[in-house]
C-alpha cells in the first residue's frame, strides 16, 4: 500500500465550523510495513489500511485534507516514539533489552519475549512505530487539533510495565491514557485542569496490562483522573488469567470502582451487547471523561478463529451501533485497535468504524472495491460480517446480576467524585 500523502504531527490544525467534527487518521507507509511484520497478524496492518483506503476514505486533497460526509479528516503520519516517552510507563531494563540488538534466548524469557511473543526482526522499530502512531493520535486531541483519531495499529493492552504478553510488545494503551491526563491550561493565568480519560475495552480478552495499571483499591480522597472499563470473555484458563477480569465486586475489600470489568458469556450476541450498553452510559455520566479511548479488539466477531462470541458488525448492539453512539458522546475519542485473528474480517470492521467515525457509514452490503487484496473477501466479497448461529448463554439472570452490580458501581464513583446520582425514570 502506499499511504496517503500526510502532514506530520506537528503540522497546522484542521479548522472546522459549526457541528463539523475533525477527525485525524494515523498511517504511514512504514508503519504498515513494520505492524504487518507482526507474529500474531502478518499482513493485517496492509490489508486494513488498504480496504479503507480502497473505499475512498482516506482519498488525500489538498493538505491532505479530506472533506467527508459532516466531517473534515487530516491523514497524520506518525512521529516514532523516543526513549523518554516509552520510560513514561516501561522499566528501562526492558526497553534496553528490547530495542538493542542483542537477544539471548536465556533473556528472551525474562522479558516475555516466547510463546505468543517471539522476538522478530525490527522488533525495536516496530515498539518505536506502534507507541509512536498512538501517541501521534493522543497528541492529537491533547493539542486541540482533532476532535476523533484513528489510530488502527495501536491497542496493545497485555504489554506489561517489564514484560512482552499476550503478542503485545509495548503498552501504547497505558502511554496514551498517560500523555491524554496531563494537565492542560485553558486559559493563561487560570488553575490548569486535570482532564478524565475513560478508557473501553470491547476485545474480547481482558485488558490486563491496562486494568492493573491504574488499579488502586484504596479508597483515597482524591478521585482518580482514569476509569478503565474492560468487557471480555473469561473462564478457566482463558487468556489473561488475572483476578480482575472477574465480574466487578463492590463489597469486596480491594473494590476499585474506577478498575471495572464485566465479563461475557459465550456466544454473546448484539442483544446481549445491547443489554448490557446502557451500564456503559451509566458509568461514562458518572465519570464524565473529557477523552474516551476505545479499544476496538473485534476477535469477538462471528469468523474469528477463537470462535468464542458471536458479535456482528450491524444491527442493534453491534460493532457499528456501539462506535456510533460513543462518538457522539461530548468527550474527544481515540479509536485504536486491538485483537481480530481473520484478518479479511478485521479489515471489514475497521473500515466500517471509520466510515462510521467520518459520519458518511458505509452500507453493510457495500461490494469490497476491486484492489490487490480483493480475493481475501471471498466468498461473500461484501462489507459486512453478519452473526452466525451460536447460542447465546448470557442468561437473563446473569445479565440482571450485572445490571445490580453495576448500579452499585455508579453510586460508589459518584460518592467518589462527590455528586449525587439522579433517580431513572
């Protein structure tokens, strides 16, 4: 693929008037080239990039400005995170290790570098592009300059603060939530304000190197300036095994209300995502973020070969209902990526999501456009990835638990942010 024609990050801002949203899409042609040398996802960075581009989305003007639907789209390529901004969140003795030359395998272990996460060749090239292009996109909307970026090559949340996990190297999640809570002065000579960053996670594994990140069971008296909030499947001996991806306990001792997780069932359906939707919007009044960043992990998706969910991308409670209602929240939205293994059907969603985010959503049953990639979407050749026949076994009771639970976690973030909640009708 060759990536649009970008200004850099440092470049002028997109104006915008009226209701016209700024929305930045972060893609360079090396970045593709390094993200889709990716162990776990080869070619899926080329195959994303190139369908949405495919489809005229990214279709570069002047300024590489492109003029869609209500809104007006920068293309922005990606400024290589340097050591500094990677020893935000990571020990320098695994950065040392991971961006030097030299591996051992006696070491390679030591830093979870095996298994799911085998050291590859530029492998520090691909660290430095990946922090670098989410960070690109959390500057972004820190600088006032878009008000929704893209940025389909981040979303690794199992890196740890020392360790590769989970086919994760670098924990861009964790640095843009960090880079988003930084205090910004509003207005000279006036207290600066400390924003709120709501971080979702729709993958359908838990989002264990973000969650433990920012957990913090203590009940102080300062609230938090993050939320994380994962929604995933666990059972026994699915990956992560962590004590938080658990169903979320108020009464328990070490009750984070600002750690949340809320775990799915089997075979969940876009009902049962629909179920559970306004718990989301519960939680998001309470907090009340000024930026949400959304990790967009589709391996839930019907297709997928873990098989495991049976989430769709249209409909009522699917993939494009969830992203069109979070970009209308009044808060900026990062959009990353995250898990998907069928990587044709990666595409699919990721390109929908960022027709949606454009406000100009394509039609489900849209012929793939004829490009280089074009015999991957066989046998369908379409758009869409409809649901398929798997049971659902969220029950009603299960579901009607999660309902209490989580309406005893809005009361204790309210308690916690000292506002009273108001009663539903």
């Amino acid at each position: 693929m060759e990536a649009p024609r970008a200004v850099t990050d440092e470049g002028q801002s997109t104006s915008s008037s009226g209701s016209c949203k700024r929305v930045c899409y972060v893609v360079s042609n090396e970045l593709v080239k390094v993200s889709s040398l990716l162990p776990s996802n080869p070619r899926r960075s080329l195959l994303v990039h190139t369908l949405v581009k495919a489809f005229g989305l990214l279709s570069p003007l002047q300024d590489s400005v492109v003029n869609v639907g209500n809104s007006v789209m920068q293309v922005l390529s990606p400024v290589s995170a340097d050591i500094r901004e990677l020893s935000t969140y990571h020990d320098k003795d695994y950065l040392e290790y991971i961006l030097g030359g030299n591996k051992s395998e006696g070491r390679n272990a030591e830093y979870g570098l095996e298994e799911d996460c085998p050291a590859f060749p530029q492998l520090a090239e691909y660290v430095r592009h990946i922090a670098g292009a989410s960070l690109t996109a959390a500057r972004a909307l820190h600088h006032g300059r878009a008000d929704i970026a893209i940025c389909w090559d981040g979303g690794r949340h199992h890196a740890q603060k020392s360790r590769a996990s989970g086919f994760c190297y670098v924990a861009d999640c964790v640095l843009v939530i960090l880079a988003l809570k930084r205090p910004i002065q509003t207005i000279p000579g006036k207290p600066t304000s400390k924003p709120r960053v709501m971080y979702l996670d729709l993958d359908l594994h838990f989002s264990d190197g973000v969650s433990q990140a920012f957990y913090s069971p203590s009940s102080g008296l300062l609230t938090p300036q993050v939320l994380t909030f994962s929604i995933h499947h666990t059972a026994p001996g699915f990956f992560p095994v962590s004590e938080l991806s658990a169903l979320t306990d108020p009464t328990g001792p070490d009750f984070d209300p600002f750690t949340l997780s809320l775990p799915l069932e089997r075979g969940a359906s876009n009902a049962t995502f629909a179920r559970v939707w306004p718990i989301i919007e519960r939680v998001k009044d309470a907090f009340e973020p000024d930026y949400v960043v959304v990790q967009c992990g589709v391996d839930g998706l019907t297709g997928d070969p873990y098989a495991t969910w049976n989430w769709s991308l249209g409909g009522d409670g699917g993939v494009g209902w969830y992203i069109e209602r979070i970009c209308r929240w009044q808060c900026k939205v990062l959009l990353l990526g995250g898990g998907g293994y069928n990587s044709p059907n990666v595409a699919r969603a990721w390109t929908y999501i960022t027709s949606i985010a454009l406000e100009r959503p394509l039609p489900l049953e849209a012929d793939i456009p004829d490009h280089g990639a074009f015999p991957l979407y066989a046998p369908s050749f379409t758009l869409d990835v409809p649901p398929g026949h798997v049971q659902d076994q969220n029950t009603e009771e299960y579901l009607e638990r999660v309902e209490g639970v989580f309406a005893q976690v809005v009361e204790a973030i309210l308690q916690r942010r000292g506002r009273q909640s108001t009663p539903r009708i």
